[in-house]
C-alpha cells in the first residue's frame, strides 16, 4: 500500500486546504470563479513547464516506493499534476491569508 502514499498524502493536503479555504472563506469560498482560473491557469501553466522539460530532457521520473508508478505521459507520474493543483491553491490560500493579515492590521 505504499505505493499510493504520496498520492493519498497530497490528496489529504488538498482536503485540508479546502478547510482551511472554507474555515476563513479565502479563495474557492469567497470567489469561486476567480479560484478556479487562479488555480486552473496556475497548475496549467506548470504542468507545460514540466512537459517542456521532460521533452529537452531535463526532468524525468525517478522511482519510488511511495508513488504509485502510474504516469499519463513519459516520465510525468500521476502524482505531479496533483502536486501542481495543491501547490497553487496553497499559494493562493497563503497570499489570501497574508494579504487578510495585513488588513487587520491596518496596513493595505
């Protein structure tokens, strides 16, 4: 079952984002079309870096006993696109944050 760790770990991670998104009403649940295109164009835009550098031969897959060894194009693991989903909504959720912080503070 280890094979799936990573995935279910990232998985967990989205889940816990969403929370985090929902608790403070963030992203997804003050703007949701606004999220959707930050996060969609973010991950997008990524995911075509990591194709781009796939084909020039720059990044490639290595193994490991956490990932599930599924790919959806040579050397690109299914865990990757999820990874790139997570890590722009964690970066939209955290400048939400960030920027609600300084609010409070008085500071624009």
């Amino acid at each position: 079952m280890t094979g799936f760790a990573y995935l279910a770990v990232l998985l967990v991670s989205l889940g816990a984002m969403a929370l985090i998104d929902a608790r403070w009403r963030l992203a997804f649940w003050r703007a949701p079309g606004a999220a959707a295109l930050a996060v969609g164009a973010g991950t997008v835009l990524l995911l075509a870096w990591d194709l781009v550098g796939i084909g020039f031969g720059v990044f490639f897959r290595g193994d490991s006993q956490w990932a599930t060894g599924l790919v959806i194009a040579p050397d690109l693991p299914i865990e990757e696109p999820v990874f790139l989903l997570f890590l722009c909504y964690l970066s939209l959720v955290a400048v939400l944050a960030a920027e609600r912080a300084l609010q409070a503070r008085g500071r624009p």
